[in-house]
C-alpha cells in the first residue's frame, strides 16, 4: 500500500522517524540561519567598500547592496554582488572557509554587446 507521508510530496512506502525529521528541520534551520549571516557579511564588506571609495567632496548617495549569485562548495563561499549606483561596478567575493578569510575583487563594465551567430 503506498500512502503520503507528511513530509514528502511524493508517495513514500513509509515516514521516516519523527525524531529523524526534527533533526533534519533542525539542521536545515541552523544552515538557513548561517547562510543569513554569510549574505549580511558579504553585503556589509561590499557596502564598506563602495564607502571607502566614494569620491569624498560629493553628497553622500542613498544606495543598497544586493547578491546577483551565490555558490557554497564545501566550506567555501563565491559571491556576485552589485549596488543600486549607476557607477558600472560590481564585486567578486570569496570566503575561504580553511584559512577564514574573505577576499574581495571589484569590476567595472566597459561594455554589454550582443554577438550574432554566423550564418
């Protein structure tokens, strides 16, 4: 007999045991909570960065940072990150989980142009 378990969308043979789940939900809760804390420390590294190299006699500009894209591989973190500024800029973060470490490269775009295929 096939029936739906609670937890899966799918039809399962059998549940697996609530205390099992409760560990899962608790381990996928903790990484959510870590992956938070990764974001707003990428965020704020890039924000701090963008303020260091504002040009100092102009007002200061109202602007937020946001991801483009994240990957984790093992206990590393990459990092897509841009800002609302019309300044061309975006960032490449990396976080190397061995040496905990973050290093930080800034990018301007010079160009979007559409390439056409041949024939």
């Amino acid at each position: 007999m096939e029936f739906k378990c609670l937890y899966y969308d799918e039809p399962v043979g059998e549940c697996p045991p609530v205390q099992e789940m409760e560990r899962l939900r608790k381990e996928i809760r903790e990484l959510k909570e870590r992956m938070e804390k990764m974001d707003e420390q990428a965020i704020r590294i890039v924000r701090a960065y963008i303020l260091e190299h504002l040009d100092k006699s102009d007002e200061m500009p109202v602007f937020e940072v946001f991801t483009v894209w994240k990957s984790k591989v093992l206990q590393n973190w990459k990092f897509l990150l841009s800002s609302t500024l019309s300044d061309g800029m975006y960032y490449e973060l990396t976080y190397n989980g061995d040496k905990k470490e973050w290093y930080l490269d800034a990018y301007k775009k010079f160009e979007n142009r559409r390439i056409q295929k041949n024939g």
